[in-house]
C-alpha cells in the first residue's frame, strides 16, 4: 500500500494531483497516479502554461484549430484535456457516491474581480463539460462570495480558490450554505471544497518576521501557515453541524471539505514534507505537486496532525500578531499577487500559443 493510499483508508484525507498534462494522460501515466492512490486533480492556469508552453502534445490539435481564435483554441484544449481526465477519475467518483474523483478546471483569471463575469463563464463550463465529477474553480475573492453562492443555488459543483485568510474562509463555508439552502431538490449531487493555500502564508508570513527581526518574530519563521491551517480546520468543523447543517443534510447536502493547496515547500530550511504531515485528517484534501508526492512516498509520515493541538494553534496565529505581522494585510495581499500570478500565466500562454501557431502555419 502507498502512502497516498494509507492517507484516505486510514485518516479519511484525500490525496489529490496538482498537475496536469496532456502527456500524462496519453500514456496512461495519469492512470499510474490514480492507480497509487491519487483521487482527484486541480489545474490553473500555471499549470497549463507549463503543459503547454514546451513540447508538442498539443501541435496536433492546435492545428486542427487552425480557424479559432487563440483564446478559443486554448478553451478547447483545456477541455479536451479535463474531459479525458474526467473519463479517468469517473471510476472514483462512482466508487466514492460523488466524494472524490473530481477534476478541476479554473475560469479565465482576468474575471477575478467580476462577479458577473465570473457566474456567466463557470455556468457555460459547466453546460460545455456537463459531467458530474467536474469542478469549475472561482477564486475567493469578495467578488467571486456571491458567485459561489450562486452556481452552488443552481446545484454546480465548485472548487472555492485562492483562499489566504480565516475570515474569507468563512465567508467561503457561508456562500456555500447559503447556496445550498437557496438550491431546489435533492443536494446529493452538489458538491464543493475550499481551497485553503499554505506554503505562500508561510512565505509572506517570515519575509515580515524577518524585517521585524526580534528574537520572538524570529523564533515564529515557519509556524503561521500550518497554524492557520489548523484554526481553519477547527472553523470547518464548528460550522457543519448544528440544526442549520442538520436540515441541509436531510435533503442529502455533503460538507464543502477544506482542501489545503499550495503545498509545496518553498523555503529549504523546511521540510520537503511539512505541509502534508502536519495537515492530515479527516474530510480534508490535500492537493499535491508531483514532485512533492514523491518525497512523501519516500519519507512522509501518516498520522492525523490536523487537529492535535487547536489551542496551540491558536497561540501561534496570536503570537504572530503580537509581534506586528497583520494577518489581515497578509490574506489581502496574497490574493491580490495570487490573481495577478494567474493573468500573468494565462496572458503568457496565449502569447505562447499564438506563437506556435505561426509556426505550424495555422495562424
């Protein structure tokens, strides 16, 4: 047994693939994933500019799309790739009763701050990919809380993106009752998870710790992100139960599941692993890169982490505070880098595929 298949049948976490590419999924290594215990995949536009941007994967294609234009010629190879990776993970979804196998696909990142916008793109990739095990991504921003709230209404599965903050992750939980509640029918097939990013907090967190350069800011380097992951925990905890959960569940509503992203170590005084052992249990995902499933397999550690010491927690996010670092200005200003990180991606891929398809003479 991997160790990815250890997290979700003894802790209940389930591990998801933060990659994807067309490559993958031609010679079935895509498959070998899920066959080792991998259960659902998240995509951004990061991720397809890498995908696309090298190699000729999708040479082919792109000049059988010789007379769209280039953001249509991207749509449409984005979707081929998330419609044959959700024929992949169907298996899952099915042998989960709609838990897991999903497969994430992120609206332009230029709508962001669009909440128009926002619910007119998700609802067509939604009707364009009409499969049940499909995630349409909106970010987390106050324009994207009343556009979760409204696909969520309308019974459309959705993967809350980009969350960096306590409070937004709350006001993410809300949209989701709130759109369960407004939803008609059976909830049975509507589902969604937050995604809670890491490593970036910790990031941002220890650059202000390190201008304050007090022995208690520095003895907090590499604390906050887990911490706050914690705390969230807790938060996801208290608020699907009680009467107001009770009635939701009645009509077959299943819990918005934290999904902790962005779990890749970036600073190598860490743990390659740090945010996958700390962050483990039950009714939580954790979306990881390859490269960090790898050290995992190699040396992580499958125990539940996630709720040891919530106080401790606690303590950690209000030490921090203590010592000056606004948390608030922390989530403020990695949303708004996190938004400007995906146009920038998405812009450079157009650039990118317009460039091949000169080069393939279909231009």
């Amino acid at each position: 047994m991997t160790r990815l298949q250890q997290l979700f049948d003894e802790q209940g976490q389930s591990p998801w693939l933060d990659n994807l590419r067309r490559g993958w999924i031609t010679s079935g290594e895509l498959q070998t994933w899920v066959d080792n215990g991998i259960r659902g995949i998240t995509s951004n536009p990061s991720i397809f500019q890498k995908a696309m941007g090298t190699g000729n994967d999708y040479d082919q294609q792109l000049r059988e799309l010789a007379q769209a234009t280039i953001d249509d010629a991207y749509w449409s190879l984005v979707v081929q790739d998330i419609e044959d990776a959700l024929a992949i993970l169907r298996p899952i979804y099915d042998a989960s009763d709609g838990q897991d196998g999903y497969v994430s696909v992120e609206v332009a990142p230029a709508l962001a701050r669009d909440t128009d916008g926002t619910i007119a793109a998700a609802r067509e990739l939604h009707e364009r990919i009409d499969e049940p095990n499909l995630y349409v991504k909106i970010p987390g921003t106050a324009e994207g809380i009343p556009a979760i709230r409204q696909m969520i209404s309308e019974g459309r599965s959705i993967n809350v993106t980009l969350i960096f903050s306590l409070d937004r992750y709350q006001e993410v939980m809300e949209a989701y009752l709130s759109g369960l509640e407004a939803c008609e029918g059976d909830l049975a097939h509507v589902s969604s998870v937050a995604s809670f990013f890491v490593s970036r907090v910790d990031t941002e967190v220890d650059r202000r710790l390190d201008e304050i350069g007090t022995p208690e800011a520095l003895a907090l380097r590499g604390k906050t992100a887990v911490a706050q992951a914690q705390v969230a925990y807790s938060l996801f905890l208290e608020t699907f139960q009680g009467p107001r959960w009770e009635a939701l569940v009645a009509r077959g509503a299943k819990v918005q599941r934290p999904l902790w992203a962005s779990t890749s170590t970036k600073n190598d005084a860490y743990s390659d692993v740090l945010y996958l052992d700390s962050l483990i249990g039950p009714d939580t995902v954790n979306t990881i890169p390859d490269t960090t499933i790898e050290a995992f397999e190699d040396h992580g550690t499958v125990a539940r982490t996630i709720d040891a010491d919530p106080e401790a927690a606690r303590v950690v996010l209000s030490a921090v505070a203590e010592v000056g670092v606004d948390l608030d200005d922390v989530g403020q200003r990695l949303e708004d880098e996190g938004v400007a990180a995906f146009v920038k991606s998405f812009d450079e891929l157009l650039a990118t595929l317009s460039d091949k398809a000169e080069q393939l003479g279909t231009a």
